[in-house]
C-alpha cells in the first residue's frame, strides 16, 4: 500500500519537505508510519510529534483521509478511504494576550 | 454641505479595531469621505455606545502623518532614536525583497521567523499565525499587550471558566469585589457595553467595591475605594479567605463536592490519592466510610473536611487541605502588608459572605438554579505583578470557596460555553472534563488550552514557553531569551520580525533592553505610523486601517458580552485604502503564493477556521481575501449567511440560552481549588532547567495560594520611597492612539490622563505643588522620567500612577512626541527573568521610584 504523508506547519526545519511516500502494509499503525518518517527524518521528529510516554504531542493532529485520529496503534486503513492520504498537523503555541 | 451636492450619503455597519472590545459601528460616508462614525445599537456588544477612541478613529483614518508607500531604510545602523532614512520604494521591490528573505529563512531553519501583534490588529493575527503555522515557526509574540497582557489571568480564566477573560453577571450580580481591573470604565473587554451594564446593575442596587492603589477611572465609579499597597492583593484575598472558612464558616458545600475537586484526597506527598485500577483520584464517601474513584456511581456523598486512612496511608480531602493551609492568614497578619485595616477586611468579607446567598436558587428560562450574587474581578493591576501566579489563584478562590462561578449572580467566562448560531449549530464549544475530573476548555484562542498540563520540554521557542508550558498570554521572558537564545538552549537566533502593528518598544519594559533584542534583526513592519518600534525596522509597508480594511475575525471568543445574544459582526472597509495602503491578510496572501506554501497555507485554514465542505478552501485554485471570509461566514452560519449579507446587515444576533451562560450548573467538568499538578510540573520545570543550565526560581508552582513579596517591597534604597505604577485610560490604547488630535484634546482636558497622580500630602512633603514638574527615576532601570504632578487625595500615599503609553520620542508623531504628552513608563521596568512570575512569564509592572521636584520647571 502506498501512503502518502503530508506535514504542516512547525515540523518544516525537520521535514525539509512537506510530502512523502512510503510503501507499507494494510496493517501499518499511525506509530509505525510516524516510525517509518523518523527513521528517514532523524529521531527530533519523534520527539517533535509524541511525548516521552508515546502519546501525541497535544500541538499534534493527524489526519487519515478526512477523518481526524487519536489512536496511534490501529491500523491506519481501519475503515478509512486512503486516497487523501495521512496529513500531520503540528500547530504553534503562539502567544495570545 | 449642499444637499444638491451629495451624490452618496451613506451609513455602513462595520466593528470598531481601535481595541480588543470590538464594538458595532455605523459609519457615515457622504461623496466617499468618512464624516461621522456613530455606535451601532443593533448590537448588544456595544449597544450602540462608543469609547472616545472609537469616536476618533475617522482623525486616524485623514491622518496626514499615516505611512502611505511602502519605506525602507538606508541607514544601517539601528538605535532607539538613529534615524532609518527612509526611502520610498513600490510594492513590487518590498514585496520581492520580503519573499526571498522569507524563501531562504524558511529553506535555512524557519523557526528564525517571528511575528509580533497587538490588539489593534487581532483581526489580522490570527491570519498571520496560520501564516506563520505554514511557513513552519512557532515563534509569535502579541507585544502590542506586552506588560498589559492579563497573562496568569488568562490562565485561570482557561482553568476555572474555561474563557479567556470573566465578567460579573451584569443582570444579576448584587455585590462586585474588583481588584484594579478597568470593569465598567474604560477599559477590559466589552468596554462600551459593560459600561452600561454596570451602570445599569448600579442602578439596581449592585454595590461596586474597588480595591486598588489609585481611585481609577473605574474605582472612581464604585461605591466603596479601599486603597491598597499595589501588588498585594493576594494578602487581602487570603485574609477574606480565612474569615470566610474559618469565622464566619461560610462556603458552598454542595458546589465544592460536584463542581470542584475540593473533595479529591491528597496524601502527605501533596498529590492525589489515585484508585489501584483506573489511576484516577478518589475521594472520600463519608457514608460507606470508604475512598472511591470521583466517579463511581456509588458515592453517597463527598467528605469535604477530615482525615482518613486509605490503604495505611494518611489522606486529606483537598478543601481540608486549603482550610488548614489558610489558618495563619487572618485579617490581621494582612494588615501591616496591604496596609488595608483588618476592620476593613473582615466587614468585606462578612458582606461578601451575605450577599452570596449560598443556598438560593433563581428560575431562568424554566431553570432552577443556584443564586450567587458575588463576583470577584481583577486583571492586570492585582495580576501583573512577579506573584502573579500565586495572586490570582487566590482571587479566583473566593469566587469558587462562595460558588459563584458561572452561575446567576456571579462570575461568568467570557464565553465558556456556545451552542451555535440555531440554523447551523456553529461556532460550537462545550467545556468537557478529563479523565481526572477536571475541566478543558471547550475553545481556545491560542493553541493549545493550559490544561491538560503540557510535557515539560526544551526550550524550542523564543519564548520559554515550551519549558514553562503555563504561561497562556504574552511572556515575559521573550526580550530576554532573544537576546542570549544560547544560554537557554534555544538552538537558533531570531532572523527575522513580521510585525503587525505592535509598538514593543513602549509596551514592555526598559525600550534601550528590549531594542537591543530586536536590533539585529531584519524587521518588517506593517504599520500605520512611523512609531518607535518601526525605528528598527527595514522595511515598512502602508498598512489599512479597520476602517479600509475587510476581516473574518473581528469577533472572538471575548469579543461577545457574557450574556444577553450572541453577536457576530463584519468589518468591512468603509472607504477604499487610501493612497498606496493594503490589507495585511491581502498581503500575506500574496506572499503565500510567491513562496509556494498555498497548499499548506489553505491546510490550516481549513483546519483552524473549521472550514468543512462546500466551504474548504481547494489548494488547486487561488482564492481572493474576500473569497476566504465568504466562505468562513458560509461555513459558520450557511450559505445565506455570507459575506454580501454581513456587509449589507452588518450584525448577526440571537439570544443565549441560559446553559450557555449559566453552564456550571449542568457541566460534569469539575475545576480545582487544589492545584494538584501546578507542583509536579513545578518540579519538572526544575529539572529541564538545571539540565539547561537555567538558575530558575520555580518554588512559586505550587498548589495553594500565597502572598510572597514583589522585587518593589523587598527594595529599601534610601530615596526610593515611592512605589510606581500605571493604569489604563479610557482614551487611549496602548501607545497607539496618542497622536490622535481629538484624543490628545480630550487628553489635555484631564490632568491625570498625561500627568502624574500623587498623593497630596504625600507630595506636599517633598515640596511638589500641582502642576510642578517632577522628575521619577528607577531604583531597578536607574532611568529618570518627567511629568507634571497631578496632587490628589485618590492615590495611597506610598504610591504614584502613570496613565497609559505617552511619553513619545518618534519624530514622526507630531502630536505625541511633544514633552508634557504622558510619560513612557516602560523606562522604569527592568528587562529579566528575575523580575518575572516564573509559572506564568507574567512581566511585573510596579517599581520602586525617587520622586523629586524637577529643577526645570519649564
Ligand atoms: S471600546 Fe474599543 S472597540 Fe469600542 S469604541 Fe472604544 S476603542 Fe473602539
């Protein structure tokens, strides 16, 4: 299955760009493929996107299709139209006031 | 004017952008020339009032001192007062020279990018930080609000109101403790509208007590003045606290066991007892004399008061802990702090403690309900200080000790709670709780809400905020950082500043530190005027005013008045930009295609503003600004609802149903009275800042109030006897409204408004009559700051007061920049951490002054 993964916002000087592909199974979890990225971006994009503990980071949304998800270990087809692939949202805390 | 002469005579609806209140307009345009602007009383925001500033903004719009064309600076050097050479350019080379600068700071690391704001542009901010979300830096900064910012307020108003900022319930409330905040004068939000709501609740018999060093625009409006020492508020909360529990033995049992966490039990470690299974807290069931998760629905009721043994270990509800905690601080330990009589505290209190009612209940629509005529306001002059956190917390418990918090009568957030405009159910947020019981917001402006407490990180951003995750509004610690990122770990330095009309050099503290932060840095500014700040800027563009200008965002979360109808707005320019002026949201849509981000720019967009389909914006096609904020009215009120409708009607306005603002009641999500994580996470701010290499104080993260001591109460220096501090006037905001001529007229009228307010006999003491200038320098910056004495008996003797932002030095501002046209009291306030409430980054704002007659009176 081809997976085409999209990244916003403050993750760029991480991701220097904004989209890849990877080739897994039906089966890869949203923590395999997060997995998968940062074995090919380096080890601060893990840190950037989930806590110590392994949950995601609270700046984080992840899109599969148009469905928003918490869950990082069900399988990413779990009912869910592929097409438009898995968008990663990394918002700023910026400051109000 | 002729009538035969008048081809367009015109009144078109729009909102006002000269502060954060929003109020409706209806603006007069005859032959396309702006001739009058008027309140809109078609909305219950304003209720067709306005502020003087509101009824001024047509002087801003003529001004002959606006920037019209785009400018950049020869002159390389950069200085507060080095003057930038300006040179006319087009739009073409800013815009080009802009976007490769931004191409290769986004290409090298674009963390390097910062945006700063103010609240003359909040409409535009939010646009920019979805700009600034894209381009990939988490770096924003709303300096504009600088050391005015409510900061620990807002943190509160996300942990116990589940809203940026509170209002008293205007239609209700029968007693209002306002400590220093500007509620019904001429500043806060709402301003115009709560001003007649609290005239009106007046007139109803709401008695209004202001405690506050000076007898402020509001305090001068409130039945009762108790002058206080300025930062120890907290002192007078804790000693009202301690009448209230421990004499008068006075508090909402039934609010405390279902609304709050009062009933948790926490084990001599200071944390929550936590079930084996679930891990959640547990609290004690006097009935079955046993402990059970908060949520069984086996509990027959909740022990607020006891000591139990759970499992062999000791366990206290966290209501007995708060009680025990405020044995020592009685009416007359606070005395000699606040230098409020004990007397005087304890009649506060007992009134207080009556008007609350607790145990009454009222019918609103067909709802029976608790009945708490109490509130208890405060902002930034009981806030900011360097105890700010610690302040609040006991502030805001008065309000939750009483049950008093979003219910009839009492304090209400600004908005908790929204079910939607009836058609389409939207803009829709519901407070919820967590798996601990406690509330999350149902929204939040900024991203993301205090609480769920946030992993303790590196720092990463320019602001400290990813170590110290509690700081909600503009921290204190950003000058500081920028200037040395190294030593705080921060791995890059600031590049570049997009700065969207914020004056930072007169809204922070000292301007010589905070320009040093900022010299080296390649600044872009979209400004109005040739301010200070633009000084250091490379590039300025000419940007719109609100009145030239188009906005999906005027409106916000506390925009809306807390009760009554829901209100949403258009601002629409009223006359086409003048001369070379452009919109910043056009702007950076233009920017945004010459750096190829559309796709991910349009991304937030849709995700941020909630755009679902038809409405979400489609990356392979370019929309105008006019087309986003179609379909963002579209997709909020439906396809009828749309921008044409807006400009046409202007307000779209339904009443609020009573869960809505009176939400406690029927909400599950319990809120502290027990700061159970505030000390772990103190803890881990610790160890993430010795591994930096940080010295930080953080023995303030903790989880019940005190009042400690500010930097101004510990200084003895002999001379300095004379503690500073400013206030808001309700004729300008921030520093950017002082070179108004009517503004400055009515200025001029008022001797407070550019003068200095002094006790009388205080005064007379060192030889210093009415009128006499005066010279006031800093223990803390040692700079030295003139004005004319304005000698009142409405001022504490230990104090004096400084309105507002004067004290212009730009040449470009005729009118402001005159000596005698306020004073910049930022020159007093020290730049640095230690002058900083660590949990919060809140900036203190009072100091320790010499006082003396200047030897030029002239
Ligand atoms: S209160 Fe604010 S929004 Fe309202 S008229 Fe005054 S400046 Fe404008």
């Amino acid at each position: 299955m081809r997976i085409e993964v999209s990244f916003y916002g403050f993750v760029r000087d991480l991701v220097n760009t904004s989209k890849f592909v990877i080739d897994t199974s039906d089966k890869t979890t949203l923590r395999e493929l997060l997995d998968l990225a940062a074995q090919r971006h380096g080890e601060k994009l893990r840190e950037r996107l989930l806590s110590a503990k392994g949950d995601l980071a609270p700046n984080v949304q992840i899109f599969v299709g148009e469905h928003a998800t918490t869950s990082l270990d069900e399988p990413i087809d779990h009912g869910h139209d592929l097409c438009t692939g898995v968008k990663v949202f990394v918002l700023s805390a910026t400051a109000g006031g | 004017m002729q009538t035969e002469n008048v081809q367009e005579d015109l009144w078109i609806p729009t909102t006002c952008g000269l502060c954060y209140s929003v109020c409706a307009l209806k603006v007069h345009r005859v032959n396309g020339t702006v001739i009058k602007i008027e309140g809109n009383p078609e909305s219950s925001t304003n209720r067709g009032r306005l502020c003087p500033r509101g009824v001024s903004g047509i002087m801003a719009l003529y001004d002959p001192n606006r920037v019209n064309v785009p400018l950049k600076r020869t002159n390389p050097k950069k200085g507060l007062d080095v003057d930038p050479g300006w040179k006319e350019i087009t739009w073409e080379e800013a815009i080009d020279t802009i976007a490769a600068r931004l191409r290769k700071i986004r290409h090298d690391d674009p963390r390097k990018l910062l945006m700063t704001g103010t609240v003359t542009t909040q409409d535009e901010v939010p646009f920019a930080r979805f700009f600034t979300m894209a381009f990939g830096t988490p770096n924003g900064w709303n300096s504009g609000a600088g050391n005015h910012c409510g900061t620990a307020e807002h943190l509160y108003g996300a942990l116990l109101h589940a809203s940026w900022a509170k209002q008293p319930d205007s239609d209700h409330c029968r007693y209002l403790l306002n400590f220093g905040s500007g509620v019904g004068s001429g500043s806060y939000y709402t301003v115009t509208g709560m001003a007649q709501r609290i005239a009106e609740a007046r007139l109803r018999g709401m008695k209004h007590v202001a405690v506050d060093p000076f007898l402020s625009p509001s305090a001068e409006k409130a039945d009762e003045w108790i002058p206080i020492r300025p930062g120890t508020d907290a002192a007078f909360a804790l000693a009202m606290l301690h009448v209230l529990v421990h004499e008068l033995k006075v508090c909402d049992a039934d609010y405390l066991k279902h609304h709050t966490n009062g009933p948790y039990l926490i084990g001599d470690d200071g944390l929550y007892l936590r079930d084996e299974t679930e891990k959640v807290p547990l609290i004690w069931d006097p009935v079955d004399g046993a402990a059970k998760p908060f949520h069984s629905p086996e509990i027959k009721d909740f022990a607020l008061e006891g000591v139990y043994a759970v499992d062999g270990a000791s366990a206290r509800p966290a209501f007995t802990v708060l009680k025990e905690h405020l044995t020592p601080f009685t009416p007359e330990w606070a005395e000699p702090i606040t230098t409020v009589s004990a007397a005087t505290i304890r009649r506060v209190a007992k009134e207080f403690a009556e008007e609350a009612r607790i145990g009454s209940t009222v019918v609103i629509d067909g709802k029976v309900l608790p009945y708490r005529p109490v509130a208890v306001m405060y902002f930034k002059g009981a806030q900011g200080h360097k105890n700010a956190l610690l302040s609040c917390m006991a502030l805001e418990l008065l309000t939750e000790i009483v049950g008093s918090s979003n219910v009839p009568g009492g304090l209400l957030g600004m908005n908790s709670c929204s079910l939607g405009y009836p058609e389409t159910g939207q803009p829709s947020w519901i407070p919820k709780a967590d798996r601990d019981g406690l509330m999350i917001t149902g929204y939040w402006p900024t991203f993301p809400p205090p609480y769920p407490p946030k992993e303790v990180r590196a720092t990463e951003t320019i602001d400290l905020r990813g170590l110290i995750p509690t700081c909600p509004g503009s921290s204190g610690a950003l000058p500081v950082v920028m200037a040395d990122p190294k030593r705080f770990g921060v791995p890059y330095q600031i590049e570049m500043n997009l700065q969207l009309g914020s004056n930072y050099l007169m809204t922070f503290a000292n301007p010589e530190a905070v320009a040093r932060a900022f010299q080296d840095v390649f600044q872009v500014s979209f400004a109005l005027f040739l301010d200070e700040s633009t000084y250091l800027s490379d590039i300025v563009l000419p940007a719109a005013s609100y009145l030239e200008r188009l906005s999906h965002t005027a409106d916000w979360m506390s925009s809306n008045s807390a009760v009554g109808e829901w209100c949403y707005h258009v601002r629409q320019p009223v006359v086409d930009p003048i001369a070379e002026r452009r919109s910043v949201c056009e702007v950076l849509l233009e920017l945004v295609e010459r750096l190829e981000m559309r796709e991910e720019f349009y991304a937030f967009i849709n995700l941020l503003l909630k755009l679902k389909e038809p409405y979400a914006l489609d990356p392979t096609r370019r929309y105008s600004w006019s087309e986003i904020v179609d379909h963002r009215y579209k997709s909020l009120f439906g396809e009828a609802r749309g921008l044409e409708w807006f400009k046409k009607h202007g307000v779209l306005k339904w009443p609020k149903q009573a869960e809505e603002v009176y939400w406690k009641p029927s909400s599950t999500a319990r809120v502290p009275i027990y700061f159970e994580w505030f000390k772990s996470l103190g803890e881990k701010v610790k160890a993430q800042a010795d591994e930096i290499g940080i010295p930080l104080d953080t023995s303030a993260f903790q989880p019940l109030p005190e009042w400690r001591p500010c930097r101004a109460h510990e200084e003895n220096s002999p001379g300095y006897d004379f503690h500073a501090i400013y206030y808001k006037l309700p004729m300008q905001t921030f520093s950017g409204t002082y070179d108004n001529p009517w503004l400055d007229e009515v200025c001029q009228t008022n001797p407070f408004a550019y003068g200095v307010a002094i006790n009388a006999a205080a005064a007379r003491l060192k030889g210093i009559e009415e009128g006499d200038w005066i010279e006031i320098t800093s223990v803390s910056t040692g700079h030295t700051i003139r004005g004319r004495a304005a000698l009142t008996e409405g001022i504490h003797p230990e104090v004096i007061a400084i309105a507002g932002c004067g004290g212009h030095w730009s040449k470009y501002l005729p009118i402001a920049n005159q000596e005698g046209k306020g004073l910049c009291f930022e020159w007093l306030m020290p730049v640095g951490l230690d002058n900083v409430d660590i949990p919060s980054l809140t900036q203190d704002s009072c100091v320790k002054v010499r006082v003396a007659k200047a030897k030029e009176q002239t």
